[in-house]
C-alpha cells in the first residue's frame, strides 16, 4: 500500500510538471524545524546525460560578478564527496547540462533552479540563477557560495530538507557541508546510474522514494 501510494505520486509529478522550479529566499516565512523527523525531499532524476558519469555547467557571467574559483569550488565539492558524478565546465552556454548565470536583481530570491525534465519525467537541463545582492546590499562570496551549492543539490535531484542543513530553502538556516544523508539522497534520485549502473548498464529509472529520513541530530 504504502509504496502504491508513493508510485502514484510520481506519476503525477511526470504528468503535471515538465519544468519544477525552486526559489530560495532570506525571509523566514516557515519554520520548518519543528517537525520531529529530519527529511530530505527527492525531487528529480538524470536521464540519459548522466549515462556516462559526467555533467557539463557553464556560468553566464558577462559582468564578472562573481569569481571563477567560487563557482567551480561548489562543483568539486559535490564530485568529491559522490565519486561517481563529474563535474566538467562546458565550453559554451549551448552545451551545458547546468547553466548558472548571475545576475544583480536584488530582489528577495536569491537563488532560483529550474529543473527542465523531458517528456518521460527525466531531469535533460538545468537552469540556475543567482543574485549576487539581497535587497540592494551586496552578498558575502561565502554566502554565494553556500546558495551556489544548495542549488547544485537541487541540479542532482535533490529537493528541500525540514531541518538545518545545505537543503533547506531558507539561506540563514543552510548548513555549508554537504552531509552523507545529501549524498545518499542523490544516490537514491538517481539510482538507475549511481547505485545500479555499476553493476551493470541500465536504462534511467525513476526511484519509488520521495524522500530520506536523515535521522535526528
Ligand atoms: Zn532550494
């Protein structure tokens, strides 16, 4: 019964949204924290990009906001701590798997990914934007980097946590590490390459689960 139930759900998830999108703001409107359990939403799964291990990013930076450094230390992190997923810079904006571009909005969001997913329910591009200021004041390269690296969260399929960690949609409450309960979360999105492909190739899958429970602190 209960894993019917979560089947369906994922079902509506493929027939109701092709693009699923995720803000991220400084204003604290949900306190999430008090739920007892800590839980980690899984909201995506690569298809066949990911087949080969690798994913491209390329960052949109035409007014040289941001550094480098800042954006590929982020990627390396994750690529570090997975082990089976590269993070490689494309050459241009047209090829990338990620695309990142940064921007002087100032408004209250301050990070925004946009998960495209093609027509079987599988994450093919990614859209990541990133205001370099909140409410005209000037973000700390540290708390972009921290923005930065929730979204690449989101980019490998991750959704939202309920607790302080890297995946809470609140920027005050993120945590900067990125947490085993994170990292097997990716597995679990993508499991069909991550866990499984090893093993031998197979075809991208959805997974029955929606979410980790990663224990309590
Ligand atoms: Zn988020």
């Amino acid at each position: 019964m209960y894993k019917a139930h979560h089947l369906v759900f994922s079902l509506n998830i493929i027939l109701i949204a092709a693009i699923l999108s995720y803000p991220e703001s400084f204003s604290v409107f949900k306190d999430l924290s008090t739920e007892n359990q800590n839980i980690l939403q899984i909201c995506c799964t690569w298809g066949k990009s990911l087949d080969d291990g690798v994913l491209t990013f390329y960052a949109n930076d035409s007014q040289h906001l941001v550094n480098d450094n800042l954006v590929k230390k982020p990627f390396e992190q994750w690529s570090s701590k997975l082990g089976t997923v590269n993070f490689v810079e494309a050459k241009n904006a047209s090829g990338a798997d990620v695309l990142i571009s940064f921007n002087e909005m100032g408004e209250q969001t301050v990070g925004q990914t946009t998960n495209v997913l093609n027509d079987k329910g599988f994450i093919k591009r990614v859209n990541i934007r990133i205001s370099v200021n909140f409410s005209e004041a000037k973000l700390a390269e540290d708390t972009i980097k921290i923005v930065l690296t929730h979204e690449i969260g989101h980019a490998l399929g991750l959704g939202h946590s309920n607790f302080h960690d890297l995946m809470n949609p609140i920027v005050n409450y993120q945590n900067k590490v990125i947490t085993n309960c994170e990292i097997e979360a990716v597995f679990v999105a993508n499991n069909w390459k991550l866990v499984e492909n090893l093993k031998q190739s197979k075809k991208p899958e959805l997974p029955i689960e929606k979410t980790v429970d990663c224990g309590s602190d």
